[in-house]
C-alpha cells in the first residue's frame, strides 16, 4: 500500500529539502518505488539537491494544468531506477493551484509508486496548505534552536487541525559538543517540548554540504548524517533501530524547555 509523506518545518532553512532528497533515496536504495515532489512552487531546490536540475522539461503545474501528461513531468534519478522526481515550477507562485488539485495528483501517484514524498514550502499559507492536502503521514523537520522549535510547535498544531494523524519529528544538526557544554537542548528536551514521536536524529555534518553542492544525497554512506538518513528510512519501513546516545545535560536549555512548553501550551489554549 503506498504512503504519501509531507516532510515540513514551518521554519525556513532547518535541512527540509535535505531531508526530502536523502529519505526518498534511501528507499529508493532498499527496493522501493519513490517520487519526489517539490511543492515550493516559485523556490524549487530539490531538483539541484537531487542533481536534476538540467534536465528538467515540464513540472507539477504543468500537470495540474493539463499542459503535458504526468509521466512527462517525471524525471527519473541517475542512480535508482525507482527514483522519480516531479519539480516546482520556477515562474509561477503557490496560489496556482487548489490543495484539491493536489490531493488528485497525490492519488494518481498512488498507483505507481510505494511513497510519494512532498517537500513542504517553509510557511503556513497556501504552499502549506497544498503539500499536506494528500498527505497520510508528516514528518516535521526542526533543529534544537528556540525559534526553530517554535514554529515546528505551530505546524503540529496545524497537521492536527487538518487531521493528519501520523506526524512524526526529525531532529537535524545536532551536536554533542555543544551539548556537553550545556549550550544546546538535548533531544529528550526537544521531546518534551513537542510531543510526538522520534524518527530520527540527524548530527550536524559537513558532509551534507559537500553532498549538497554536488547534487549527490549521502543517505547510506560513510559519515554520521548518511548513517542517520538511512536508519529513518529503516524505521519508516518498520524496523527496529535503535537511537544513537547524543547525550545528557542538566543545563539552561533542560530548565528553559518546562517554561517553553508552558508558554506554548498557554498559545494553543
């Protein structure tokens, strides 16, 4: 049965895109047959992530609007064969299409892939509003910074509303060093501050840079991030995959998260 998977944030430049292009892959790699949407109509970049940017003809709004059939808008992937990838449109903005539209592209994907995978617009207008249209399963995206955190706290109350029952976090950048010195939340903090469930952490890694400008995801590869991008995928597959140790603090941040998720509870009230 395929799976259509929302990856959100709220807040802009958390690692989203990254997190679309290596999950995608990495099921991509263990058999399964994956498109990728951006739906960032007018700021599309999974497309350069993916190292498809050259060879894009025709994208989602095409589809939606008749000008070409669906399978001319999928570009398939240089190294996976079941790895498919439908671009935004670069000219046009996100009020052009209808979450409706959406939700009949989502479904006529259903018949040909096991996970569809939309790359959410930063925000919570109409770009947000279309991505999660189609949606059964969200996975938000936050790094362990107050402002970031805040506005991964507003989308889940926001899936909530639009009924999307199963949303899990991904934690990304994380880094032990700064932990250790008592100068960023742990995860349990985080958790605590957001209550749902963990999919994955993700460490702070040069290599998704490096991977990034090359247009190459890393997921499954020889560094901690590649590692932490294939072991979601596993779990998104139903395995059990234990979570690395990223460490304790009594800290700041551990006193500092009781009031901010008091504060947040008070905003939802």
């Amino acid at each position: 049965m395929s799976e259509v998977i929302v990856v959100t944030s709220g807040k802009g430049g958390v690692g989203k895109t990254t997190t679309s292009a290596n999950v995608g892959t990495g099921l991509a790699e263990m058999g399964k047959s994956v498109v990728l949407i951006d739906a960032d109509i007018g700021l599309r970049n999974l497309d350069v992530v993916m190292g498809l940017e050259n060879r894009i003809v025709y994208n989602l709004v095409d589809v939606i609007e008749g000008n070409c059939r669906l399978k001319q808008a999928l570009i398939k992937d240089k190294r996976h064969a079941g790895l498919f990838l439908m671009p935004a449109a670069q000219t046009r903005d996100k009020n052009c299409i209808t979450p409706g539209q959406m939700v009949k592209l989502t479904d006529s994907l259903r018949e040909q892939f096991d996970y569809i995978i939309l790359d959410c617009p930063a925000g919570i207008e109409q770009g947000f509003q279309n991505a999660i249209a189609g949606a059964d399963h969200a996975l938000v995206v936050t790094t362990p910074e107050v402002s970031a955190i805040r506005d991964a706290d507003r989308i889940i109350g926001l899936l909530e509303a639009n009924e999307i029952k199963k949303v899990d976090l991904v934690l990304n950048r994380l880094r032990q060093d700064l932990i250790r010195r008592g100068e960023m939340m742990t995860v349990d903090d985080v958790l605590d501050i957001l209550g749902i469930p963990l999919l994955g952490v993700v460490p702070d890694d040069e290599n998704v840079v490096i991977a990034t400008n090359q247009g190459e995801p890393l997921v499954g590869k020889n560094s901690d991030a590649g590692q932490a991008f294939y072991n979601i995928c596993k779990r998104l597959e139903g395995k059990e995959v234990p979570f690395r140790d990223f460490g304790k603090s009594v800290t700041i941040w551990t006193r500092f998260s009781g009031l901010f998720k008091k504060n947040l509870q008070e905003e939802r009230a």
